[in-house]
C-alpha cells in the first residue's frame, strides 16, 4: 500500500492506493495556500495521518505529486507559483520525520505523464507528453519509455515560456504559456479581454459556464487561448516529435471550448509528418489521474530502485 499526496494550489488530496493504481481510500481538503507553507502543511500531515491509522494495510511508502519547480531527489520545493511561500521548502525530509518511511515526491507534471504512461493512455506508447492544465500549466515528458527530467529537475516547465509578446501575468512574465494554458491564466486573459463582464472574483469556471450559455465574449476568450494552446502543441510537436500529447485538468473537463481551435493551429503550425504521427487526446484516467498520479511517484522511482527506499 502506498499513501499518495496529490498537492495543488486548489485542493490537496490524499490517497491510499497499490502499485497497481488501485485506490482503496481517499479525502480531500482545500489547500487555501494564501496561509502559506505551516498551516497547509499542518492540514497535511493531519491529513495523511489519518490515512495511515485508517489502513486496513500496511503502508510501505509516501508518494507526493505537486507543482515545480523541485529538487526531485532531494524533495525540496522551490517556489512554485500556484503555492506562493512554499520557498526551499525541504518537503520530503519533513515527510520523512513525521511519519519515519520512505518518500517519493515528483513533478505533478511528471506524475501526470507516469500515470497515463502506465495506466492510461499512454499505455503501449513510447514517447508521450503530458500536460497539465489546472491552477498552473505544465509538462510531463516520456521518451523511448522513460522518463526525462532534464539536467536539474525542470524539464517540462513548458509554463514559463513566453509564447506572445504580451499576455496575462503568470509564471513571472507576461505572455507567457501558462497564461493561455491554465485555469488561472484563462480567467485573467478574460478580465483583460472583457473587464466589463468578468471582475477579479471569476474564475475559468464563470468563463466556461458563459460559453455554454452562448456568450461570444467568451467564445472569444477560448479561440484566442486555443491559438495559443495551437502553437505550443506544433512547437511541443516539431521538437520532440511525441506519438500522442495528452492532456490533464481543462483539457478533460473544457477542451470542447479551446480544442477545436488548437487542433487547426496545431496542423497548420507543424510539421505534416509531425502532427500526422501525433494525436492530442484528453487523459483517459479523467478525474482519477490526480489520484493515480499521486502514486506513482512511489511506482516509477521504487522501479528503478528496486524497492521503497529513499
């Protein structure tokens, strides 16, 4: 058994589930991260705990997914910026004194992509991305099978490349992709696009509930994240050349809003052979795969360890 802690800047969850990606128990709590790092953390372990007195099982390991950028191995969290305050946090040694097991904390990113990898719709692919798409935007990369994680650990921060000259305010810089990618970045390309419908208290929710019902405005605001989603794809595409890009959070739950558009952006920007060879698919795993994701830091590296040790 595994307890797997799924860290957002929205909602944190905590999960008992197998290597398998059974999940056997689960609870959720707001994060509220404007408290900063103590009382979130606190609200965690209080959390975790309780999944670890209520296991019928024997648990043999903590499995974190959570947003970068982070020190994989060493499982310190730097800064990321749907968790504002959590600053060189050393989570995994924090993990480890409380709770004396083993810990694995990985990239939600990465997660992402091993969950789909080994239980999705990855499943029988070698090279994959995966995307989240929530309170931030990010990436997951599997080539020939395997994950990459780059020189130091920021492979896939595909969020803060700059994308346009201009853009919404997220990750550091305006224009970038994450402000045209992300839950957070929708909602204020919106507010900058139409500040006489959408104030500071609307979220992409509020945005997606006026497409539904009609509204052009909103129309608008989806097309023009779409363009820019389109574009990253075809670049994501040119560069490395994956069998399938396959997306987390919005792309699930609003893709019908910015897909359409993306997809022509997507042929149109590259390569004919690339996007021939590359389909752009939500994650089959729906709104389980935070859940199965949280484990899999805990599957993937005790693979490569051979066991639950760190």
């Amino acid at each position: 058994m595994i307890l797997g802690l799924d860290i957002g800047g929205t909602k944190t969850a905590a999960v008992l589930g197998t290597r398998h990606g059974d999940i056997r128990w689960r609870k959720e709590i707001l994060t509220k991260t404007d408290r900063g790092f103590k009382p979130v953390f606190s609200e965690i372990t209080a959390l975790a705990g309780e999944a670890l007195v209520g296991s019928p099982e024997r648990v043999e390991a903590i499995s974190v997914s959570i947003g970068g950028p982070l020190d994989v191995f060493n499982g310190i969290i730097k800064s990321p910026p749907n968790l504002p305050g959590w600053d060189n946090i050393p989570l995994k040694r924090l993990l480890k004194e409380q709770f004396a097991l083993p810990v694995f904390i990985e990239h939600d990113g990465n997660a992402g992509a091993l969950a789909e990898f080994y239980f999705g719709s990855g499943r029988g692919f070698r090279n994959i991305v995966f995307l989240t798409m929530g309170t931030g935007f990010g990436a997951g990369l599997i080539f020939d099978g395997k994950l990459y994680r780059g020189t130091n650990d920021t492979a896939g921060e595909i969020g803060h490349i700059r994308i346009a000259e201009d853009g919404p305010d997220c990750y550091g810089k305006a224009g970038s992709l994450e402000g045209f990618g992300s839950g957070t970045g929708m909602a204020k390309l919106a507010r900058a696009m139409f500040p006489a419908i959408w104030n500071e208290s609307a979220g992409v929710s509020d945005l997606y509930e006026a497409y539904r019902s009609g509204s052009s405005e909103a129309r608008q605001v989806f097309e023009k994240a779409g363009f820019y989603l389109g574009r990253a794809f075809a670049m994501i595409g040119d560069l490395l050349n994956p069998e399938r890009i396959i997306l987390g959070g919005l792309g699930m739950r609003i893709g019908d809003a910015f897909l359409p558009v993306a997809r022509v952006v997507f042929q149109e920007e590259s390569l004919p052979q690339v996007s021939a060879a590359c389909q752009i698919i939500p994650a089959q795993l729906g709104e389980t795969i935070g859940d199965i994701a949280s484990l899999c830091a805990a599957i993937d590296q005790g693979k490569t360890t051979g066991g639950f040790t760190s």
